[in-house]
C-alpha cells in the first residue's frame, strides 16, 4: 500500500512544509518510485505547492517592504541594472 499524493490536499500549513512535501515529491519522482498515473498526481501536486511557496515569497517580500519603508531592492547579479 503505497502513498498516494493527494490532488485535492489542502495547502501546506507553512512554507517549510510545503517545501518539505516538494522536496519529498521530487525525491520519489526522480527514483522512479512512482507508477505513471501517481506521477501526474505528483506533478500536480507540485505545481500548487510551488504556487503556494511562490505566493508566500510575496507577501513575506510585500511585509518586508513595508517594514523598510520600500526601500527592498530586488536582488540582482552584477550583471543585471546594478544601478536600479
């Protein structure tokens, strides 16, 4: 009896878990662990919890840049408009 991923799990309770559930999901995706059909589970699954993270990363940046007064510049390469 193997571990099904849920397609209609609700979303992580925190981004740490919700990257725990990724890397989890990758992990068995890459040794081939899972039959065809519990793949595309998993790769939908993925896709929320990834939409999930990516939200989060947003309001977290959002908050931080009201707490610096929007003084939060984007992180760039040296390469990419070092003066912006």
């Amino acid at each position: 009896m193997s571990k099904k991923p849920s397609a209609t799990a609700a979303p992580a309770a925190s981004f740490e878990e919700a990257m725990a559930e990724l890397e989890q999901l990758v992990a068995r995706m890459e040794a081939g662990e899972l039959p065809l059909e519990a793949s595309v589970a998993a790769y939908k699954r993925g896709s929320e919890l990834v939409k999930y993270c990516a939200a989060q990363l947003e309001k977290v940046e959002a908050q931080v840049k009201v707490l610096e007064g929007d003084m939060l510049k984007p992180f760039q390469s040296d390469d990419n408009e070092a003066d912006a």
